[in-house]
C-alpha cells in the first residue's frame, strides 16, 4: 500500500471537513469525526491543523475556491449573458450533484454570525475574505457590471436558501427564479 505524503493527508483532512461541517456545522462537528472518516488519529490531525478553527477555515477556503473555479470554467470564452447563464447552470449542477458544497456554504455564513457574536472576528475575516473573492470574480466576468453582478449574486443566494430548505423542483416558490 502506498503511503499518503503530508499534503496528501492534508488534501483528504479539507475534503472530509467540508462534509463533516456541512452536515454539522462547526460547533456540532467533532474533530474526531473528521479523523475518522480520513483514517487518521486526532493527534495527525492536530500534526496538519493547529486546532478545529484552522481546519473549518481552510474548509471554508476551499469551499470558495471550487465555486470560483466553477464559475470561471463556465464563463470561459463567454460574455455578458452568456457568462452569467453559464455560470448560473455549472452552479445549480454543482450543488445538485455535491449538496455538501451548498451546505458548507450555508454552515460557513451561520458560523460567522455566530463566531462574531461571540466576539470571535476571525472567522468572519476569512470568510468575507472568500466572498470578496467570489464576487471579483463574477464582477470580472460579467465585465465589470455592478448591477448584473449583484443581481447574479442576489439570485444565487435565493437558490441556495430554496434549496437548502429542499423545495422540491416544480413547487410555485421557484416561479420567476429561473426565467
């Protein structure tokens, strides 16, 4: 059997994170259940991640970073319209394929909120952080459109809220959402 390098148990720790947080949230999810569904003890994981926060937040990162990739990879060669009809499939394809990505997301914006009523600002440094980057990116390829992207953002966030509250395909709420 070969043996996983650091990076690589690294890799497998962010992955089992994003599903383990997306169905717990931070505050409901053990770091024991993260290594255990990497096959690693905890004192690796604390070898890799200097505590839970770490591992929620390169969680969160990587989260970000796929729906970015995502987004780019539908808009590739595409503008205006083009762009944002792409974009707005390759996402709702994602999270219906990979519902965790949608529920890491969700789990990234209660933590905030949580984390910072208790006085704790990093999470949400990070995360804003992430956002930012998520929306210059969309801002770039819908050229530059502040309206468009605002309203493409808009949009998404209501797909995601109907989504993760699972409003069946066909119900009247989604009447208008996709036009």
């Amino acid at each position: 059997m070969v043996r996983m390098s650091a990076e690589e148990r690294r890799e497998s720790v962010v992955r089992a994170a994003m599903s383990e947080f997306a169905r717990g949230g931070y505050y409901g999810t053990s770091t024991e259940a993260i290594a255990k569904r990497v096959g690693v003890s905890q004192p690796y994981l604390f070898r890799l991640f200097p505590g839970k926060q770490a591992i929620f937040l390169a969680a969160a990162e990587r989260c970000i970073e796929d729906t970015v990739r995502t987004f780019e990879e539908a808009a590739e060669g595409l503008e205006g319209d083009a762009a944002l009809q792409a974009m707005g499939h390759a996402y709702a394809e994602v999270i219906a394929e990979r519902p965790e990505r949608l529920l890491m997301q969700m789990q990234m914006y209660l933590t905030v909120g949580a984390a910072e009523e208790a006085g704790d600002r990093e999470f949400g440094e990070v995360v804003r952080a992430g956002w930012m980057r998520l929306w210059d990116t969309v801002h770039a390829l819908l050229g530059g459109d502040g309206a468009d992207t605002t309203a493409f953002m808009a949009k998404g966030m209501l797909i995601n809220s109907l989504t993760a509250m699972r409003f069946p395909p066909g119900h009247r709420i989604w009447e208008g959402v996709y036009a």
